[in-house]
C-alpha cells in the first residue's frame, strides 16, 4: 500500500459529500460523475488507471454516506479505513469489486458503531 491509496480514498469521499449537497447533484450522481472524471484524469496521466480510479470509486462510496450522520472527521477515519481494508483484501478476494464493497461497508459500520458508542462526532457542515 503506499500513500496513494488513503490520499485517493479522501479526494473521492470529500468530493462526494460536499457535491451530493448541491442542488442538481444526489450522492449517486455526484459518485459516478466523479468517478468517470478522475478515471480520466488518471489514464491521460498514464498512472495505474484502473487501480487508482477503484480506490476512489470506494472513497466515494464513502462520501455517500447521509450527512446528518457522517461529519468531517468521521468521514476522513471511514475513508483512511477503507484504504487499508481495501489493501489488505484485494490479494484475499478474487478481483476489485468484493474488496471494494466490504471494505467500504465495513469501514463505515466501524465509525459509525463508534458513533453509537459514544464516540465524539464531528461538527455538521453547512454549505
């Protein structure tokens, strides 16, 4: 895992979140129009296209998450979460898509069950 991974899976969840408040855009719109864009950026940069554009798609997924659960800081763990889930299960399952749910599943569960046990929550952001 290096450093591209955590740093791609925060780009993704903050973009998501903060596009999916906008008027024209939903957390699904906002998901995938990001996730084509920075597909893009990725193969005219020549980078690992494929990879990279998976970990953000899993960012997004984060950034998915309903706003009035989710703060800044809770957004920021679940997605460091999900990077290093998502690094450690790819060589486990067989192909992206399984690492990539249950890696987004399972580190938003884990912030939100810290939520539910009395962990302090991020202020609400107003936009």
């Amino acid at each position: 895992m290096t450093i591209a991974y955590p740093v791609l899976a925060l780009a993704g969840a903050f973009f998501t979140f903060y596009l999916a408040k906008h008027n024209r855009f939903d957390a699904i719109r906002a998901s995938a129009a990001l996730s084509i864009i920075a597909y893009l950026i990725f193969a005219q940069l020549s980078l690992n296209a494929e990879l990279y554009s998976i970990v953000f798609f899993g960012g997004t997924f984060i950034g998915m998450s309903a706003p009035h659960r989710f703060g800044v800081y809770t957004l920021a763990s679940s997605a460091i979460i999900f990077s290093l889930f998502f690094a450690y299960l790819v060589p486990i399952l067989d192909g992206f898509g399984g690492a990539l749910g249950i890696s987004a599943f399972l580190s938003v569960c884990i912030c939100h069950l810290f939520i539910l046990l009395g962990a302090p929550r991020s202020k609400k952001t107003k936009i």
